[in-house]
C-alpha cells in the first residue's frame, strides 16, 4: 500500500460479505490506517457483516436502509458524535427487484424502476447530502458503476440505466461540491465474482468475455478495487474529480 490514511475517518456502506467489492475496498482503507465507521442494512443482514466490521476495528457499527430517511440521519448523527468530522464516504450499494432485473428495459415496471434508482442511484445524492456537512477539510466520496453504464450490455438491463444515472450524479456532485473542496468520483470495475453480480443472468459469460477479450487477459478482485479506492480516498489524489475510472484489465476499450 502506497497510500496513506492516517488520521482519516470515512464512512463505507455496502458490505454484505466478505466477497463484496465494498468490504475489499474497506480492508484497503483499514490497511492503510483510515478509521471507517460501516453500515449494515438490518437485522438480518447484520450477524453477516458484523465480524467483519469488528476485523476492520471499526468502532461504529451502524444500521443504515438508504431508504429509511431517519436511519441516514442517525448514522450521520452518529459519526458527528464520534469525531466531529468525515474525510470520505464509499457508496457501494445496487439493487433492483429480480424480475425488473431480468426483464428488458420494454417490460420494467414503474415500481421496479424507482425502487433501483432510489436504492442504487438516490441514495448516492442523499448519502452525500449528509456527507457534505461534515467534510470541514474537504473530502472524497466514492461510488461503484459498471461498464453498463456506457454501452447496452446483455442481461444489464435497467440497472445499465440507473448506472448511467449514478454517473451523471457524479459529475453534477462533483460540480457543486468542488467549492468546498470536496471531490466526487466513481469506480468502474470490471466482472468480479461477488455474490450481487450473481443475480445478473449468464453473468460467469461476463467473467469468459472480459477474461479473453481484455488486454491483460485476467480479471480484476476487490483487492485491486480498494487499492484504487484507497487512492482516491486519500490526499494524493487532491486533483482529481468527477470522473469514472475504469480498473477493469483495459476490457473497457475493447468490448
């Protein structure tokens, strides 16, 4: 590790297991000495992802459903409390109901559709929101898009159109927030292996495609994720904003 997070507190949402790319990135923040506050979604998610919060030595431990407004404004109380500050915020959270997921675009319903962007896309804006306050120093906020976003990809469906609209959330935070010195950028990793991309259909075609097709001819982990999340979470990366970056073996010039 490069890079430095001493004295850093950052707040990271998303992990399920310890296969997610939000946990990979969280034990690269841990590594490089940031102290992160992380979220479980509920009851029963929470003896999931608990020890490996407690492997983090996170010491705040926090139930957050983005779509529970009292439950994002309690975490941020929280962290307030706990140190007067946020230096960054991963956002690592997708979701869309299985049946809109696996339908075309034509026949995704209303309520499919608001439900994945309020979740993948929304919670973005209102996470940051909250974030913004706290960030006395400036800071780095971070999300999670896919390839998707940019080209129709098989099987992507809906959730290529929230992601398009994460990213373009990404530009327009990164505008508003630059005057406070606080930086937005999105990571765009190639096919991992995690349990959520399962629930995409003939997913392990993805894993096939990327693996020949890429110039590097291998797949990306969480490990590598983190590390470029650790980065742009810390100081030595101060000059840059509002961009999507692509850590995908170069997939993404060629597919």
């Amino acid at each position: 590790m490069i890079v430095d997070l001493t004295n850093k507190q950052g707040l990271v949402t998303g992990i399920t297991n310890e296969n997610s790319i939000a946990f990979g990135c969280a034990k690269q923040f841990h590594e490089a000495n940031a102290e992160l506050a992380t979220t479980f979604l509920n009851a029963k998610a929470e003896p999931y992802m608990r020890p490996l919060a407690v492997q983090l030595q996170s010491p705040l431990i926090l139930p957050c459903d983005v779509q529970k407004e009292e439950e994002i404004i309690a975490l941020f109380a929280a962290i307030e409390k706990k140190w007067g500050k946020l230096d960054f915020l991963l956002h690592s959270m997708a979701f869309a109901p299985k049946i809109d997921l696996e339908n075309q675009l034509l026949d995704c319903t209303k309520e499919g559709f608001l439900k994945a962007m309020d979740i993948s896309c929304y919670s973005f804006i209102r996470l940051s929101k909250y974030a913004a306050p706290l960030m006395k120093n400036g800071g780095s906020i971070l999300t999670m898009t896919y390839y998707g976003s940019q080209k129709a990809i098989l099987n992507y469906n809906v959730m290529g159109v929230v992601k398009a609209g994460l990213e373009a959330s990404v530009r327009y935070l990164a505008y508003e927030l630059g005057p406070k010195n606080i930086r937005v950028n999105a990571i765009s990793p190639g096919p991992i292996k995690t349990r959520a991309a399962s629930g995409i259909p003939n997913f392990y075609e993805y894993i096939e495609a990327a693996e020949q097709r890429s110039p590097l001819h291998h797949l990306v982990d969480t490990k590598n994720v983190g590390n470029l999340a650790a980065f742009l979470a810390s100081d030595a990366a101060i000059g840059i904003t509002g961009q999507v970056h692509y850590i995908d073996a170069g997939y993404s010039i060629v597919g």
